[in-house]
C-alpha cells in the first residue's frame, strides 16, 4: 500500500501569511495618494486662470462616400 503523508493547514498560512504586509503598504499608498489628490482638489484656491489667445483648425478633409 501506497502511505499518505498529511497535509498541514500551517504549510497554507505560511505561505499566505507574507502576502498582507506588502499589500496592506501598497492600499495605504494608494489611498494615500489618491486621498491626497482629492483633498488638495477639495481645498485648494483657485484664484487665476492662464488665458490666451488660439485659433482652431481643422487636420482632416474627410468626405463620407
């Protein structure tokens, strides 16, 4: 007969277990950053605009056949 070695349930966590610091630091990143955006955009004063003065013009002469 054929022996059957257990499975250990901690051979499983060991290996899931590193993956929650690296992601755990790349969602605070992202959040982080994209908070930061929306919170800059939220508060900031915007007091001038840059104008100037263009002209526009069209590329492309395109008929439908």
């Amino acid at each position: 007969m054929h022996q059957v070695k257990p499975v250990h349930d901690t051979d499983a966590a060991a290996a899931k277990g590193p993956i929650w610091r690296p992601l755990r630091f790349a969602l605070f990143t992202i959040l982080f950053g994209v908070g930061g955006v929306f919170g800059w955009g939220a508060f900031a004063m915007i007091d001038r605009a840059v104008v100037a003065p263009g002209t526009l013009m069209v590329e492309l002469n395109r008929r439908n056949i």
